[in-house]
C-alpha cells in the first residue's frame, strides 16, 4: 500500500514537473485547444442525444398521425374485406412518406390482410409488437441491420376490426444528425484554428518581455547592467519591467559605491601606514635618537650638574614620546572601547568631541550600562556614531546634538540627533558623487551585522540618523561568560 501511493505521488510530481516545463505559450495554447475540443465533444454528445431524441418523437408523433388516419379511413375497407382498394391505400400513403418503410393490416384474429412487403410478408413481425387493451396504440422499436425501426401499431375499432401496423425508418433522423454533426465539427475546426492562432498573438504578448526580462535579469546577474527590460506597455508585466529596471539601477550604483567605498577603504589603510611610519619616523625615532645623543653625552660627561639637566631634558622628551606613542595608538583604535565597552567608548568621544567642537552634546544610555556587547556590534555602534559626528561638525552647523543609545526588547538603538541646517537625503544618496562615502559606508556597516539604518532631515530642521540592531540577549556577559547570543 505504501509502495502503491509513494508511486502514485512520484508520478504526479513527475507529470506536473512536466506540465511546469513546458513554456507558457503552449500553455496557452493547449489550454484554449482543450476548451474548444472540450466544448465540441459536448456539442456532439447533445446533438447526437436531445437532437436525436426530439427528431424521433416527431417521427412517432407523424408515424402516428398517419396510422391513426389510415385506420379511419380503412375501417369500412377492412370490415368489407375490400383488400384491393385498402392495398391501394397503404400504397399511396408509403409513396406519399419516405420514412414509411412498411405497413400491413391485420384482421380481428390476427390474420395479415394486406402489406406493402414486396419479398412476401416476414411472419416474425406479428410477434414484435401488440396492443394492450387498456391502450390505444403501442410504439416499439426494432433494431434491423443497419437501421432502427419505430414499429406503431393501432388497432380499428378498437381491435374488433383489426390492426394497422407501420414501420418508421429512423434512417433519414441518423443521417440528419451526422450532417449536423459534420457541420459543427467543420465550424468547431475552424474554431480551434483561429483560436489557436489568437492564443498564439496573445502568448506572444505575453512572453516575449517575459523572455527578455529572464535574459536581463541573467546578464545583470552576471554584472552586466546594460541589459534593461522592455518596458513596452504599462500593464502588470510593464510594471514588472520598469522595477526590474530600478532593482538592476539601484544594484549597479550600490556596486560602484561598494567599489569605491573598498578604494577608500584601501586608500585611507594605506594613507594611515603613510602617517604613522612618518610619525614614528619624524617624531618617535627623533625623539629616540635625541635620548641616545644625550645618553652619550652622559657618558662623556664628568660634571654632575650638566648631568642633571642632560637627564631632565631626556625626562621631558621621554614623557612627551610617550604621549605621542598613546595618541598614536589611541587614533589607531579606541582602546576604551575594547577595554570598557560601547557606553565608555561613546561617552569619552562625545566629551571629547564637544569640548573640541565647541558643540553641546547630550548622551543618554539606557539598558547597557556595564554590559557587553559582541565586539562586531560594538565597533559597528562606534564608527557610525563618529562618522555621524564627524558630519555634524563638517557640516551641520548644530548648536546642540543628542546621542541616544538603549537596548530594549532585544534591540540595541542609537540615535544621533543634530539641529543643523538638514539635508536632502534622497538627493544625496542617489547622487553619483565619488567622494562622499561616509553615509554609504554608514548602511554598509549596518547592513553587513544585520540592522537597519535610516536617516531622517529637513532642510533647516537638523537630522536625525537611526540605528537599529539586533542583539537577542545580553544576560549571558551579564554572568561574565564572554559569549552573546546575537539575533543575527
Ligand atoms: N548632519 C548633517 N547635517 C547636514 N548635512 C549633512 C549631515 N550629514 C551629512 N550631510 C550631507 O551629506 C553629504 C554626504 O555625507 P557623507 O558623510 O556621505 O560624505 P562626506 O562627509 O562629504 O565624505 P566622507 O564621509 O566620505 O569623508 C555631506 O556632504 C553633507 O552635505
Ligand atoms: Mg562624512
């Protein structure tokens, strides 16, 4: 049973794999095929039943009408055993019907009077049908070779005269029908070709920016941005055109950000080593050599008061190496931020950054006080605050700026607030300016730990930069495990 069923599911899986292959215009095609062959099937099934059906009644009914007028008419015929004249009778009404294939006249004890047989009388049809008494006629039919027979027969006066008996021939209503038939079937054929060729246009439509869209989104896949879709009509399928087309414009300038942003990025590690070989060169290693100048001196020297000064100059060159060595290093990377945290490493930058800027910042901290966060989000946290900063200073014109940073319902948030001069976000972000990365690399960095970052401004009103990641836990450094369940 089982064996059974897994079959029966691998092959309908398979036929409908099938069915998905095959492309959409025949499809169509097939579809509109099967509706008109389905409807003609139909078509034929009705003729060929009502249409049958209702001819053969009317041949009843005028089989009857017929035998019901011979019948009076042959009556007295009949009771005078007039066979000549009743013969002639019969004859003249088959001439007058072509459906009318026989007709004989019994008498009252069943004996054949007259018939229009022309190979002698074929006894067996006395048997086939009869007369109840209750009844007034009866109808039966006979399959003969290659026809159907209505056989009605009605008896004269009740019976007590005799019987009339006539045959039907449903001939005329079986080649009726196959003309009909033939006829629809010819209209039904033509039917198909014309909608098939309809359906064809229709497809057609239909898949050929279908098509082109397949072959765009292949070659901007592969990085080529040229391609764009056709954008012919402005139906669903133009619709879909013209965002694929926005989709593929939106990649191809996030592309040559990111490659910029990696040059920068290249640039800026390289101008980095520059400065620091330079400092350590101009200052560090000047410094260095004037302590070891001095040292030799010392050694030189014999009087014990140039000695003292010697050493106090060296003191002092010593003290002031050190502190360039620890701004070196601290502009290299914060260590507050890998030694405290997110929260110090935002406090001290913001301190340090109102005092240099002459700008009031205010900071808020909410649900992060002395926790942890994975180091990822904290450096990610870090240099979009001071990019953001930065900005301010380079180009707000702010007076005030809040720094917001919260951790609430498995978020962490920050915002950056200034009420500078604003911007034009949409402006700036859609431009094609080579220089400014800043912004860009802000929703890069975001992006690359899995939050979301927008930006707010008016023009007059100052901006507003969100932040939004999230981080599922932080009860786990709370413990001192060195390990955050993040919701990345
Ligand atoms: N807080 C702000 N207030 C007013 N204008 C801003 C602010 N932040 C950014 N801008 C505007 O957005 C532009 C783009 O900033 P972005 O940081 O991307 O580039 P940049 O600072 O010019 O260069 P980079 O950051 O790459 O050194 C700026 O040139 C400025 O016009
Ligand atoms: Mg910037």
């Amino acid at each position: 049973m089982v064996i059974l069923d897994s079959n029966t599911k691998t092959r309908k899986e398979s036929f409908w794999s099938k069915v998905g292959a095959v492309g959409i215009r025949t499809k169509i095609m097939g579809i509109v095929a099967l509706c008109i062959i389905c409807s003609a099937i139909a078509m034929v099934w009705y003729t060929q039943h009502d249409v049958s059906a209702a001819l053969r009644t009317e041949l009843q009914e005028g089989g009857l009408a017929l035998g019901t007028g011979l019948a009076a008419q042959g009556r007295d015929l009949i009771l005078t055993h007039n066979e000549f004249a009743l013969y002639t009778l019969l004859r003249e009404a088959q001439n007058a019907d072509d459906d009318l294939i026989y007709i004989f006249v019994l008498d009252a004890e069943d004996n054949v009077l007259v018939h229009t047989f022309d190979g002698g009388f074929p006894r067996d049809l006395l048997d086939v049908n009869d007369v109840q008494p209750e009844e007034a006629y009866h109808i039966q039919a006979l399959q003969a070779e290659d026809d159907t027979i209505q056989d009605i027969a009605i008896p004269v006066l009740g019976g007590k005269a005799g019987m009339i008996r006539l045959g039907m021939s449903e001939s005329t209503i079986d080649a009726t029908v196959a003309g009909h038939i033939r006829n629809m079937l010819l209209w039904f054929a033509l039917i198909l070709v014309l909608g098939l060729s309809v359906a064809y246009g229709l497809a057609s439509i239909l898949t050929v920016p279908i098509t082109r869209l397949a072959q765009a989104a292949r070659a901007v896949g592969k990085g080529d941005f040229r391609w764009k879709a056709p954008a012919w009509a402005k139906d669903e399928i133009g619709s879909l055109g013209t965002a694929f087309n926005e989709m593929s414009q939106d990649l191809e300038r996030k592309e040559k950000m990111q490659a910029r942003l990696l040059a920068k990025v290249i640039n800026a590690q390289e101008e980095e080593r520059k400065r620091i070989s330079r400092e350590l060169h101009d200052g560090t290693s000047q410094a260095l050599t004037s302590l070891m100048v001095g040292l030799r001196y010392i050694e030189d020297s014999a009087a014990i008061t140039s000695v003292k000064k010697e050493l106090a100059d060296m003191r002092a060159l010593a003290a002031q190496t050190l502190d360039e060595v620890h701004r070196l290093a601290t502009e290299l990377r914060p260590s507050v931020l890998d030694d405290l945290g997110l929260v110090e490493a935002i406090e001290k930058y913001t301190r340090e950054f109102s005092t240099k800027m002459n700008i009031n910042v205010d900071t808020h901290v909410g649900g992060i006080r002395g926790l942890r966060l994975p180091s990822d989000i904290e450096v990610t946290v870090y240099r979009i605050a001071q990019e953001a900063l930065t900005n301010v200073a380079k180009y707000a014109r702010a007076e005030n700026v809040s720094v917001i940073l919260r951790y609430r319902d498995s978020s962490l948030v920050a915002i950056i607030e200034d009420d500078g001069i604003g911007f034009d976000v949409n402006g700036i972000l859609t431009s094609q300016n080579r220089e400014r990365l800043g912004l860009f690399g802000m929703y890069e960095r975001a992006s690359i730990i899995g939050g979301r970052l927008s930006i707010e401004s008016q023009l007059g009103f100052g901006t507003t930069i969100y932040l939004d990641i999230p981080v599922k836990s932080l009860e786990e450094v709370k413990d001192g495990k060195n390990k955050v369940a993040s919701g990345r």
